[in-house]
C-alpha cells in the first residue's frame, strides 16, 4: 500500500506522510484463543471446587465413622470412650465438646454408682447397728421387768443408767446415718447463704459446754471469736454439725477446759482448731480418724460418753463435701508428755467466690 502525504495548514509548510503497518498476530489458537482460555480457567475452577468438596465429604465420613464408633463404644458401656482430636476448626471444637459431656456423663454415672453403693452400706450398716443397741436395751428392760424387786437400788440405777446409754447410742447413731446419707447423695445441693462463722462456731461450743455442766461436768471455753467476724458462704447446718462433732468429742475427754480457735491459714484456707487437755489421742484413733469403726463399745468414763464410730466419720465427710481437710494430733510438752489433744479443720474461705 502506497504512503499518503497530507499537507498541513500551517504558515511554514508542514506534510503529514501516513504509511501502512503490519497487522496484527494472530493469538495462540486462533480466532477461537480467548474462548479457549475461559474454558481452560473454567475447567481448572471446576476441578478445584470438586477436589475441594471431596475433601470435605472425606473428612465427614471420617468424623460421622468416629462419632458411630464413640457412640456405640459409650452405649455399649464404656464410658471411657472418647473423640481423638486432631484438627483446630469448627469440627475439631465439636468434638471436643462432646468429650467434655462424656466426661460430665461419666463423673455422674460414677457419682450415681457411688451412691447406690453408699446406700447399700448404710443399709447394711443400719441393719447390723440398729439391732444391737435395740437387743441389748430389750435385754436391760427385760432383766428390770422380771427382777425389779430381787435387784438392790444400785443394781437397778445402774441398769438404767445403761438403758439411757444405748437410747442416746441408738439416737445418735440414727441421726449420724441419715445425715451421711444425705450428704453423699450425688446430687446433694446445700442450702448457701452467708454467715458470721465465728458468731456461729462460739454459740454451738457455749451450747456443746452447757450440755457438759447439765451432765455434772464444769468446763473453761477458751476462745478467740467474739472479737472475730468472717463471712462465710454456705450451707449452716453441715457446718454447725461439723463443729458440734468435734467439740462434743473435745468435752468428752477434756479435763478442765476446752479451746476454740479461728485463724486464716493462708490466703485461701481458714483453720478452725479445737483442742482439750484431756488424755490424748490413742493410736489406733490417730491411724483410724475419719473410718467407720466396725465395733461398739460404750466408754465408762466420768461423763459416760458413747463411742459411735461415726462422729470421726461425719467431719470428714463434711470436709470432704466442702473441699477442705481435717487433721488430729497430739499436744506434747516438751519431754513428750501428752497434754491433750487437738483436731484442725481446714475450709476455703472464699467457697463460692
């Protein structure tokens, strides 16, 4: 094609020559190139959205096969039986929910089962203890019933005196059942409020002490509590109980006086302490503090105290439920002697917090 000249409206003379190019390439494929390209990019689109999907329906056949298994492996009784978690996304944290609930599941099947167990006991318990207590004040009735007038008037006071022992040994040890029972129940739920504690330990060792002197028994409470005000939030009954066990235990034994003692033992435990002067601890109560005692016997000391076997048994338990501890020990003077003894019950002071 020739060049074309095109002269310019200008004062000095200007031409503009316009000569033809080349045209042009062609793209890759021809006229149908770009159409091919789309189709490339709308395959590779397709190829990955399927890859992708299989994947995921892989993985939730994988999850959906596992979950079968667990299911039927807690059905079938193993309650052990748990998701193996490997992955950090939303199923990840599905499954670890689930093991969370599996394990809520097995603490209340395990709580239920220690229940029923503990039911049975106390069953078993009552029935043997029950009937001991009931023999032997048939036995005492009977002997007054059938021999009042042949038995001198010490004979028979004494004979009362003892039927008086078993009714208070067969009160209490009913009382010390049920609340024990009650007190194990997997679903027990205490009634929380909160209260001055040491308002609350002085009145029970001041009625504990009365109880004392009305049995002929004058005893010195030493204490540190009405100077003391600690809020404490919980159930006051198991609380009041739990003192009444251990400074009716102090009573018994001491001589003379009997300390009540409230201090903080760290930032997050308070430490009741209740000691007596009495004769201390034997060893058999020392390794045994806390255990249900098989056999009964009726102590012939000046108050005439019954040993039940549980009241060691009703302060653990309560400890227990309140997540705290008890201690006993012995006080020694300096060569050895024993002085009395001492029990340390230790509480959170900060329970519901």
């Amino acid at each position: 094609m020739e060049p074309t000249i095109i002269k310019l409206n200008n004062p000095e003379p200007l031409y503009l020559v316009v000569t033809a190019g080349n045209p042009p390439p062609m793209p890759p494929g021809g006229a149908y190139g770009p159409l091919l390209g789309f189709g490339s990019l709308l395959m590779s689109l397709f190829l990955g959205v399927g890859f992708t999907v299989a994947i995921i329906f892989n993985s939730m056949k994988k999850g959906v096969t596992e979950a079968d298994r667990v299911i039927s492996e807690i059905k079938s009784g193993n309650l052990k039986s748990r998701f193996q978690v490997k992955r950090k996304d939303e199923f990840g944290q599905a499954m670890q929910r689930f093991n969370t609930m599996a394990d809520e599941i097995e603490k209340l099947v395990h709580g239920l089962k220690t229940s029923e167990q503990a039911r049975t006991k106390v069953l078993q318990e009552l029935a043997h203890d029950l009937r001991t207590p009931l023999a032997s004040l048939r036995n005492l009735v009977d002997t007054l019933q059938s021999s009042m007038e042949r038995l001198d008037k010490d004979t028979r006071n004494e004979l009362l005196t003892l039927s008086t022992k078993e009714i208070d040994y067969f009160e209490r040890l009913v009382e010390d059942l049920l609340f024990l029972a009650q007190l194990k129940e997997p679903d027990y739920v205490d009634h929380r409020l909160t209260f001055n504690l040491p308002e609350t330990i002085l009145d029970v060792a001041e009625d504990c002490l009365f109880m004392s002197s009305q049995k002929g028994k004058k005893l010195e409470l030493v204490e540190n509590l009405k100077d003391q005000k600690q809020d404490f939030a919980g159930d006051q009954h198991p609380i009041k109980r739990l003192v009444r066990n251990a400074v009716e235990n102090a009573c018994s034994f001491a001589k003379s006086k009997v300390t009540v003692r409230l201090e903080n033992a760290d930032n997050r435990m308070i430490r009741l302490i209740i000691a007596d002067d009495g004769p201390g601890f034997k060893a058999e109560d020392l390794n045994t503090f806390g255990q249900r005692n098989i056999s009964r016997k009726l102590n012939t000391d000046v108050n005439g105290r019954v040993s039940l076997g549980l009241g060691s048994v009703v302060i653990k338990t309560i400890c227990d439920v309140y997540h705290g501890n008890v201690s006993i020990q012995n006080i020694k003077d300096s060569s050895g002697a024993v002085l009395g003894a001492e029990i340390r019950i230790e509480l959170p002071n900060n329970l519901y917090s």
